[in-house]
C-alpha cells in the first residue's frame, strides 16, 4: 500500500504561483510514477503532470510552459510547481502514485486551488 499526502494549495490571484507537495509513505519501492491531476465539479478528473521513476514528465496541453512536476527521491516527495496562474486552474488537485505490477492506482485527499481574477 502506497499513502500520499497533500500539501500547498490555497487562493491566489492570477499570474501568481503556488506549490504544491506530495508526501508518499508506505511500500514506496513498488511505485512506478506519480503525477498530479485536477478536478472541478461535475467534471471527470483530468492528468496535469506526470514523472515516471525514470524521470520522464509529462504534461497536460493546457500547462506546459506554466508548471513543473519535480521529485525529491530522498523525500519521498513529488512537487508541482505551478506559475502564471489563470482562473481555469482552479479545481481540486489530487496527487496520484501508480504502483506495483499492475500499477494500481492510490490517491491523496486532495487539495484546492483557486486562482482569482
């Protein structure tokens, strides 16, 4: 079993910047990457970024040139730093690790983003 645990959302004006963290604990040898995704109301959950144990990223379209997944592999930690906000990136971000042989899926509880106009 994988644990995860978010940290730094919050309100920010847009073009402003926020990171967010995400702590993993438990069998954290078995993980195979990790990534952030993002939810707003009535709205599936959509991949913002991703980074394989390889060190591959990869980003959602709407992103890129704007946030930056990162990990601290001595922390157990991955970062998404994330710059020019805009009002539409707002949501819940979730952070996700996929794990084992059949990169089963664990989830953090969540973390709101809301950027103003």
């Amino acid at each position: 079993q994988v644990q995860l645990v978010e940290s730094g959302g919050g309100l920010v004006q847009a073009g402003g910047s926020l990171r967010l963290s995400c702590a993993a604990s438990g069998n954290i040898f078995s993980i195979n990457s990790m990534g952030w995704y993002r939810q707003v109301p009535g709205k599936q959950r959509d991949l913002v970024a991703s980074i394989t144990r390889g060190g591959t990223t990869n980003y959602a379209d709407s992103v890129k040139g704007r946030f930056t997944i990162s990990r601290d592999n001595a922390k157990s930690t991955v970062y998404l730093q994330m710059n020019s906000l805009k009002p539409e990136d707002t949501a819940v971000y979730y952070c996700n690790a996929r794990h084992g042989p059949r990169w089963i899926d664990s989830w953090g509880q969540g973390t709101q983003v809301t950027v103003s106009s």
